[in-house]
C-alpha cells in the first residue's frame, strides 16, 4: 500500500509479450512496460512457442524491475501480484508465472492467478473509469474470438466460441496468403480501406440458427481459391479488394452474433477487447448497429487492445477485492476455460 492505495503487480507473458505492470485501485496505470517479440517472430511468419519461452525468460526480469522504478514502489509496497496463468502457450506462462510466485514467495505477497481473456475485458475498466458491469463482451484475438456476458468483476460466462481458427488468426493467415506480411491484422485494416468491399464476395459462416459460435477457417480457403482461380484465368488480383471483402465477410458475422446476443440478453453496453479490437472497420460497424439499437459501446485505446499486464492487473484486483487468492501450486494451464 501506498498513499493509502492498494498496489498490484502484474506479469502476463502467455504469447509474444513479456509485460509487467503496476497498476493502483485496479484502474489506475502507474506503469506498463511491453517488450514485444513480434521482431523476433516475423521472420517465421507467427510466433515460434521455443523461442518466445526463452526470451521472456531473458527479458521477464528487467521488464519487471522497469515497472517498479516507473511506478516509483519497490516490491514491498505492493499488495499483491497478479499473474497471466492461462490459456496460452505452456512454455510462456510457464515464465511469467514462475517469476510471480518468486516476488510473491520472496516479498510475503498474496499471489492472484487471472485468465487472460478476463484481463483482456478488464482493459477497458482501466480505459473507461465510469465502466460497470454488467454488459456484453466481444474478446477478439490472435488466439480467441468469444461472445462473453459479464454479469460482475469476477464473473463471466462464454456465450460463444470459434470451433476453429480465431478471427485475428484468420487475418494473419490471409494476409500471408495475399503477400502483406505478419502481424496481419493491422496490414489488412489499412490496406482494405483502399479496396472495394464488394468487388469480391465471400462466404459468411453463421453457423446454426442462434448459435453464437463461429468458424473462420473456410475463409482462407475461399481467399487462396479465388487467388488461384483468378490466376488460372490470367486476371489480376486486386489485393485491396480481397482484403476488404475478407474483412467484410468476417466482420458481417461477427457484429451481427454480438449486437443480437446483447440484444437478446437485454444488455445496454457493448465492450470490445483483444487485439483486433483495434481494427477500424470492427469499430465502426459496431458503432453503427449499436446506435442502431441503443447501444453504448467501449473499446480500450490500442496499447491495452493488445497483450499488456496493465489488464491482468486490473483483474487481479477484483479477485482480490473478492478475497479470492491462489498459492504457489498454482500451474500454467495452456487451455484455461473462462
Ligand atoms: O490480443 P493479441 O495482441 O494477442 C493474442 O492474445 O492473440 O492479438 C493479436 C492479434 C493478431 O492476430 C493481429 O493480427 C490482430 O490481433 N490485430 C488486428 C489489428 N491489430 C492487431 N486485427 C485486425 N485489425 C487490426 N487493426
Ligand atoms: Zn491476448
């Protein structure tokens, strides 16, 4: 504790990014250093897991004591610390977590375990100080797309889930397919903006009537047989036509599945998290149907959109406000369910 506030702590390392933050009364950010290996993983065209493990290993220290000395605290002024221990790469957990439990055994400190899509909405407390439950969650990433009813600070339940690819995976492998290059979201946002959304039509998946599941990847599919098709008849690909009806075909489905689950379940608020969440048109979809609908919607600000500790603390803050603690036979559990 420091001037009267309660400190956290937090470590995430659960792909590419080795963060660590220090954040007070759970919304305030003291600080929220980032050291991101997409450098290192876009050589291989997507993060490699045995290389991402040993470089958190090489950076989770430093990265930690930057944010302390940010911060202005030392490790005996925090309250607790709160850590990324799933779902993830196993390897890379394995780091954060393994550094959270030594500060927590070393310093006398309650340790505070958080799943990282939870951190992921918690994002946008952090952004939006007014922010309340309860309200409709759209997590949306490299590695998870879910339709989430926050009902309180601690309590979320999936509505819906991918039964393939994620759609921020989807984006990169498309955007490898057309030549842009990784991490493909942001290229396609950009580039897709130049293009014609419905010069090229491709399929939209919506699954069975009132399933608020998705599937993303037939997509590619689509993409690299109209390329090859194209091809074959001697036709130039228009990349940014491609990219903006990829984008549109996705997009489609999934502003629809999340305004009608929030209508259905009589929710007022829509909250946008994860790294595609920082995608353009999503956003100004979303911000079209819901006005449409009376809807508010949140989204963070692209610092907090993608991986940062900043919202496992934020998380971890909750739990612990809920006297919920964890002890160091806390593991990484790469599939962590919600
Ligand atoms: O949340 P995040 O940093 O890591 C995971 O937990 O997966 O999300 C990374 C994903 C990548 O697939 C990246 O291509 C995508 O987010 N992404 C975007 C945009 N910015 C990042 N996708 C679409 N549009 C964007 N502007
Ligand atoms: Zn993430």
């Amino acid at each position: 504790m420091k001037d009267g506030k309660i400190l956290t702590l937090a470590i995430e390392s659960s792909c590419d990014e080795t963060a660590a933050a220090v954040i007070a009364e759970g919304r305030e950010v003291l600080s929220n250093i980032i050291s991101s290996q997409i450098e290192i993983h876009k050589q291989y065209g997507g993060v490699v897991p045995e290389i991402a493990s040993r470089h958190h290993l090489n950076n989770v220290n430093t990265v930690v004591d930057q944010a302390l000395e940010e911060a202005g605290v030392t490790i005996d002024d925090v309250d607790m610390i709160g850590v990324t221990y799933g779902p993830g790469l196993v390897g890379a957990l394995l780091i954060g977590l393994a550094t959270a439990k030594a500060y927590a055994l070393a310093a006398d400190k309650p340790l505070i375990g958080v799943h990282h899509i939870h951190g992921h909405i918690c994002a946008n407390y952090i952004q939006h100080k007014e922010l309340e439950p309860p309200f409709m969650a759209l997590v949306i990433s490299g590695g998870h797309t879910n339709i989430v009813e926050v009902e309180d600070y601690n309590t979320c339940r999936v509505l819906g889930g991918t039964r393939d690819d994620a759609a921020g995976e989807a984006y990169d492998k498309v955007a490898r397919v057309l030549g842009l290059g990784y991490p493909g979201g942001p290229l396609i946002d950009k580039i897709a903006r130049e293009g014609d959304p419905e010069a090229v039509e491709f399929k939209r998946v919506f699954l069975e009537k009132g399933s608020l599941d998705f599937s993303f990847s037939g997509i590619k599919t689509g993409v690299l047989n109209y390329i090859n098709s194209e091809k074959q008849a001697g036709r130039e690909v228009s990349v940014p036509d491609v990219a903006a009806g990829f984008q549109a075909a996705v997009l489609d489905v999934i502003v629809a599945k999340t305004v009608g689950a929030a209508v259905d379940m009589g929710k007022d608020k829509i909250v946008l998290a994860g790294g595609v969440a920082a995608n353009s048109m999503l956003r100004e979809m979303l911000e079209k149907e819901c006005a449409k609908h009376g809807l508010k919607l949140y989204y963070p600000a692209p610092v907090l959109c993608t991986d940062n500790a900043a919202m496992i603390g934020c998380a971890a803050y909750y739990k612990y406000m809920a006297g919920e603690r964890d002890d160091l036979t806390l593991d990484a559990i790469p599939n962590l369910k919600l």
